[in-house]
C-alpha cells in the first residue's frame, strides 16, 4: 500500500465509526457490533444497564459502556445520561497511566488511527474493517 492510500483508508475507517454518532444509543449498539468483529474478544469489553424489564423480557439492556483496547492504547465510550463521553488512555498491564476526556471526532479518529494500525498486522481484522466501511 503507498501512503496515499493508508491516509484514504484511515479516512474511509474516521468516517464509518462517525457514522450516526448523532444518535448516542444506536452509535453505541453499531460501534460495539463493528468492534467485536474487528478485534479479538479479550481486545473489546462491553458494558450494560439493564433495567427490571430487561431482565424479565430476556433483553441485553441499553451499551453503558465500550472499551476497545489496542496494544497501550486503551479506548473508552461511556454514555452518561444520554451523552457520550469519549476517554484516551494509555495503559501498561493494565494499569491505566494516563486518562484524556476528548470529543466524539477526535475519538473515532483516534480509534481508527489505532484499528488501521492493528489491521495492518492482522488480517481477520482487515476483513472486518472492510466491511465496516463498506457499511455491510
């Protein structure tokens, strides 16, 4: 690949994880969908609230919670009275070093910065990002 078209597939990946970003509910539900796809499991941990009617009806509850880790990078998304709200942090072993609150923008392209790095050395999550810009 030239250089010119990683920048046009970081661009293409910035923009499918910006998609309905509007909608802090449903982005949640897409993104954790095209996460778990894209990276191992131990990688993408999604939490939940679930309400008495969730529990009785057998329903997964409404996304808390996303944390998408990447080598020391660790990537949350948090919704918090309906808002979202996006943290960088750099982690070693588990212990998070440091903690940066951001907007939504610079949170996807951060996350797709790291995805297309981490795709580049694994193929099953090439795969999945083509499909996450691809919209399938």
């Amino acid at each position: 690949m030239t250089e010119h078209d990683d920048a046009l597939s970081l661009d293409m990946v910035t923009a499918a994880l910006r998609a309905d970003s509007t909608d802090v509910a449903i982005y949640a539900r897409v993104l954790a969908q095209s996460l778990g796809e894209a990276l191992p499991a131990d990688c993408v941990s999604v939490e939940r609230d679930r309400s008495m009617s969730d529990r009785m009806r057998g329903r997964p509850g409404e996304i808390s919670k996303i944390v998408a880790r990447l080598g020391e990078l660790q990537m949350t998304l948090a919704v918090r009275n309906g808002q979202p709200v996006a943290e960088v942090c750099r982690a070693v072993r588990g212990v998070v070093l440091s903690r940066q609150t951001v907007p939504v923008g610079d949170w996807a392209a951060t996350l797709a910065s790291a995805l297309v790095s981490y795709a580049e050395q694994n193929a099953q999550a090439a795969q999945a990002l083509r499909r996450l810009v691809a919209g399938s």
